[in-house]
C-alpha cells in the first residue's frame, strides 16, 4: 500500500529537548507527530497532559496525532482539541458501549479526525459497527502503556479484517513495537499509518529510518 503516513512517536523524544527532536523528525520526513497521552489509571504509566499539547502546537510544523490512553476521554476530547490535536484516538476499552458513538461525534464537533483504538486482547469484530463514522482505527501490536516494547505479530492479523470491512477512507493505524520489517508486516496486512518510536529516535539516521518504514 502506497503513501504510508508515518508518525514518529515523542514519547521516544528527549523531553528536555522536545522542540529539537520535533524539528528533527519533522525535517526527515515525518508526517504527523505522535502523541501518548497516559493517566497512570487506565494505563500504568503517565505521560503528559493537555499544556505539554499546547506547546507542541506552537513549534510543531505537521498534524499532531494524539493518542488518549485515558479513563473518561469524553472529559478531555474539548481541552485536547482546543489545545490543538488534529487526531484524537480514544480507546475502545476505556468507556462504556453506548459512548462510543457520542465520544466520536463530540471530536468531530470540534473539527477533529475521530480516531479508536483497541488493545492486544481486544477483538476486532467489536468495532466494526463504528468504522463508517471513524477517521481512524489505532491497532496496538503492545500492550499500551510503555515504549520499548516486542512487537505482537497475532495483533496484525487483525488489519486486514478490519480493512475488509471499512471504509475506503478510513486511515489504519499500527503502535507497538514498529521497525522496518514489523511495518513491512503491517503494510501487507492493509495498515496505511505507522507509529515508531525507539525505533525512529534511538536510530543513527532518522532520515533514512523514516524512509525504511515508507516504503515498509
């Protein structure tokens, strides 16, 4: 699949130099930037929250993708939008049912792209009723919550079932353990946006580490 939208994830940033390591991503070729918001609840960790967003949005020169790895995202979809998140991905497991849909159209209400995202364990059968009304779909091949971690080849298997029953428009995203031959994976499999983060930044040449997951 062609024109594979690459988006770096900060979270494998310096967060000393954060408007250094954006520029260096964004001048190799990124095309969004990635963005883990975690809440040390539904995930065990905590990254940032809706200023650190805000700043990005000054210096960041392409779309910020912001991935909510949260409990209650309904409460922070208006903060996160205002503060300048192109993408907001919520997770399929953090609410109830009956709000997803409502969580979708309140993103929308804001001009933001509507995102979901399910975990390893998760099935994806169990969003296939809300891909008409969705931008994206995020499939983690890691349990969310940590960088660094092995990639989880059963999880991509879920992409082309997804794909299958999608919209032609619809953006399928991968997290989790992303390289250039984990991403080759995903490509094949109906995945058209990758999310890399060690392997981006920990890389001797980003230029060419961006490259290698684009023609993935």
């Amino acid at each position: 699949m062609s024109n594979i939208i690459i988006s770096p994830s900060i979270l494998s940033a310096d967060f000393a130099n954060l408007e250094r390591d954006i520029k260096l991503v964004e001048e190799a070729g990124a095309d969004w930037l990635h963005i883990d918001v975690m809440d040390g609840h539904f995930v065990p960790n905590i990254t940032i929250g809706v200023p650190v967003v805000a700043s990005i949005k000054k210096v960041a020169g392409v779309p910020l993708d912001v991935h909510l790895m949260i409990a209650n995202p309904e409460k922070y979809i208006e903060p996160f939008a205002k503060a300048g998140a192109d993408i907001l991905t919520f997770h399929y497991e953090a609410v109830k049912e009956d709000e997803i849909k409502p969580v979708i159209d309140l993103i929308k209400s804001f001009g933001v792209k509507a995102g979901l995202s399910i975990k390893p364990k998760t099935s994806p059968e169990k969003i296939f009723k809300y891909l008409s009304y969705l931008d994206m779909v995020l499939v983690m091949t890691v349990e969310p919550g940590f960088g660094g971690q092995t990639f989880m080849e059963d999880c991509a298997l879920k992409l082309p079932l997804i794909r299958a029953n999608a919209p032609e428009s619809l953006i399928l995203q991968v997290d989790g353990g992303i390289n250039d031959k984990t991403g080759r994976v995903c490509t094949e499999l109906g995945a058209n946006s990758l999310v890399a983060g060690n392997y981006i930044y920990k890389s001797a040449d980003i230029k060419s580490a961006i490259m290698s997951l684009r023609q993935a």
